[in-house]
C-alpha cells in the first residue's frame, strides 16, 4: 500500500544525525516528500518531521532502526492523523493590471498576507493544511507563479499533553 | 556568522543526505534545514541556516555547485530575501493564562489550532525573531511542545529565482 506518512524523530543535536536519518530513507528507495528540521524548546534537541510514502512494512522496519540509532530519543508516526499538520509557503506570483486585483481577492479567501510589493509582483505569505497550500497555488498558477518556497508540512499532537506524555 | 543558503536540487534518491553531509563532514553546525517540493516538475529546494566561519561556508557553497542533482545555489546571508518561519506552540492554559494565552496569541497574530480545557495550540508564523519573541512570553505559562519549521527565504523584488 502506497500512503502518505507523517513522521517526527526527537533527536540530540548531534553532527550528521540529519544525513544518517536521510539516507535510512533512501538506502531503502523510500522518496521523502519533504524534511523539516529545526530546533525545540528543549535544549540540545531538535526534532525532524520527515513526509513520505512508500509501503507500509518497509516504513515499519525504518521506525525500528531509527529507534536504534543512538542520537534518536523517540520516533512519532502520524500516519493515523492524530494530529495537527500545518505547512507554510512563500508565493511569488505576477500582478499586473486586472490580475492585481484578482490576486488579492485569492489572499483575502486564503487568509493570507502579502509580504512584498512591486509593481509586476505580489509576494504572499500562507499557511494551513498542505491540501489547503495546494488549493491556492491551484488557484494563482495560471496567473503566472514566479517562485515558491513551501516549508513542508509539521505535525503537532492534540490534546493537551506533549510527546513526552 | 549566521547564513542561510537556498539550493534548487533535483529530486533524486539520497540529494538530501548528501547534501547534509557535505556541511556535517566539515564540522558546520546546521540550525535549520527544509526540503520541500517546489512549483516545477522534479524540482525541490532546500533552505539551510547555518553557522559558522565565511572561508569554510564558501568551500562548501563551491562543492554544492559541483553535485550533479543542483540546480542552483543561492546565498542569503546578506539579507536580500524575505525570511518567515512557522511554529506550532502546544502551551498550558488554564484559568486565568487562559485569557493571558490568547492577547499574546491575539498581539502576534497567531492562530489557536487546537483546544482542549488545559491547553492551547498556537500557529505563529514571522521572521525568527518574532517566533523567538513570542516563545519568549509563553514560556513561563509552561510550553508543553514545540514544533518549528525552521527558516524559508525568497528573494525581494519581481524576479523568480530563474531570474
């Protein structure tokens, strides 16, 4: 089965713990369809959330040997959408003329904010569920995308607890 | 120094780990690193903030432009993008922080995500600075989880990166 899985990995900031749980994933042909790391609240700790898709019993056999790796603290699957999932994306788009205006309805529908001006371009700042991102640049690639830089999605839990429980 | 660096790759098997470990190799510490797909077919860009001294940094840039999956190596560091971030901020709220959670939340133009009777889940996007700040003050309400994208960037101006 080919699904889309969520993942995030606790991890000691520790030189080359990115590199040697990228190619965990690729050693394995698994693509990641995104990878975000950065740092935590607590100190000396960053935490990965990594997207990808591929079968389900190689992604298990992944999570075992990433819980095996010293530098990893803990290993969350999301795949069972037990959480929050948010993406952010900078959108450079044409606006010129009529499409001005049309490109500022989109922001208002999206909620979005505009980051930069000149008089060609809008720069949109947006965020939401990575389906929602996928519906506004559905909406602005015709008039013209310029550039986009998407974050990847993030996931949190619900609830009022957090990972360590 | 603190520097942030774009690189349009292609998306091939094993782009991302080699590129991580071309800064790991060299001792460079990395703050934050994305990858993620981009608006062409095939194409995804990876934002890094790192640290570290300007010779080495160089060194580096000039071997990501020798890996045959890069398309294109662009250096922010002097301050020419436009750099956001996003967090999700899990943060205890109950009784009176609840209406404390919420005019912070209210004064950065976050958003609450998620509710529950003794907590709030906050998204905050900003430059990093704005992010640091607002943790700053949920911090002593209690921060239950923490979960940031780390640094995108985009050029100013009208052009794409294409140019």
């Amino acid at each position: 089965m080919q699904n889309t899985h969520t993942i995030s990995v606790l991890v000691e900031n520790e030189f080359g713990v990115l590199s040697r749980v990228a190619s965990l994933f690729s050693a394995r042909g698994f693509n990641i369809d995104s990878l975000d790391v950065a740092p935590t609240n607590e100190e000396g700790m960053s935490r990965i959330t990594i997207v990808t898709h591929g079968d389900e019993n190689v992604l298990e056999q992944i999570t075992k040997q990433l819980n095996k790796l010293i530098d990893v603290i803990k290993v969350i699957d999301f795949s069972d959408g037990s959480c929050v999932e948010r993406e952010m994306a900078l959108i450079k788009v044409s606006a010129e003329d009529r499409d001005r205006a049309e490109v500022l309805r989109i922001v208002d529908i999206f909620r979005a904010k505009v980051i930069d001006v000149t008089p060609k371009s809008y720069t949109l700042e947006v965020t939401g569920s990575p389906s929602k991102i996928d519906g506004i640049l559905e909406l602005l690639r015709p008039l013209g995308l310029k550039e986009l830089v998407r974050t990847g999605a993030v996931a949190i839990g619900r609830g009022a607890k957090g990972w360590k429980g | 120094m603190r520097h942030t660096i774009s690189v349009l790759v292609e998306n091939e098997f094993g782009v991302v780990s080699r590129v991580a470990s071309l800064f790991s190799s060299r001792g460079f510490n990395i703050d934050s690193f994305i990858g993620a797909p981009t608006n062409e077919e095939g194409l995804s860009r990876i934002t890094i903030v790192t640290r570290g001294d300007e010779s080495i940094l160089e060194q580096i840039t000039k071997q990501l432009n020798k890996l045959i999956d890069i398309i294109k190596v662009i250096d922010f560091s002097d301050g020419s993008g436009i750099e956001r971030e996003m967090a999700l901020i899990k943060v205890a709220a109950e009784d009176e922080s609840r209406a404390e959670v919420l005019r912070i939340a209210d004064i950065f133009h976050a958003k609450i995500i998620d509710v529950t009777p003794r907590s709030y889940t906050i998204e905050a996007t900003g430059n990093p600075a704005k992010i640091d700040a607002i943790l700053e003050l949920l911090r002593p309400l209690g921060l239950r989880e923490l979960v940031r994208t780390g640094a995108i960037t985009i050029g100013r101006g009208a052009k794409g990166w294409a140019g």
